[in-house]
C-alpha cells in the first residue's frame, strides 16, 4: 500500500490535519493552536508541559472524530462512482 499524497498547498498561517480514508481525497480541519507552555516552555513544570500536550493531542483527536464521518462519506460517494 502506498503512502497518501501530501495534502493540498494551503496558504497562511493555520495548520491542517488531514484524513484520508481514499487517495486523493483528503479531509482538512484546522489543527488547534499550541499552548504557550509547549512554544514557550522556560520556566514551566514537566506536568505543565504534560498537561498541554496532552490537551493538544485531545482536541486534534476531536477534530479528526469530527470529520471522520465526512471522510468516509468521501470513500463511499467514489466507491459508488466507480461502478
């Protein structure tokens, strides 16, 4: 299986997480903003950092969970295409 093609060019300064269920049919969701504690970390506590990097990679699990329904529909609506 080969790996996905890289995800559209977007231009700004938002990043994206993109899921594929299908080649060439990415699903894009703005990825949440870092917390300071993880961009500026000089005099935080390791369970500071902890505790913003796990609230991070929460909140990208959610948005991916979101559009995952969408992604799938994708996968289906060219299934359905093919034939």
């Amino acid at each position: 299986m080969s790996s996905p093609p890289p995800p559209p060019a977007v231009a700004g300064r938002t990043a994206y997480l993109a899921l594929w269920v299908e080649p060439d049919e990415p699903v894009l969701v703005a990825c949440p903003e870092l917390p300071d504690v993880l961009l500026e970390p000089k005099d935080a506590r390791l369970a500071e950092t902890l505790e913003g990097l796990h609230s991070v990679v929460w909140e990208m699990v959610d948005r991916l969970n979101i559009v995952a329904p969408s992604a799938r529909a994708l996968a289906a609506r060219r299934g359905r295409d093919a034939d």
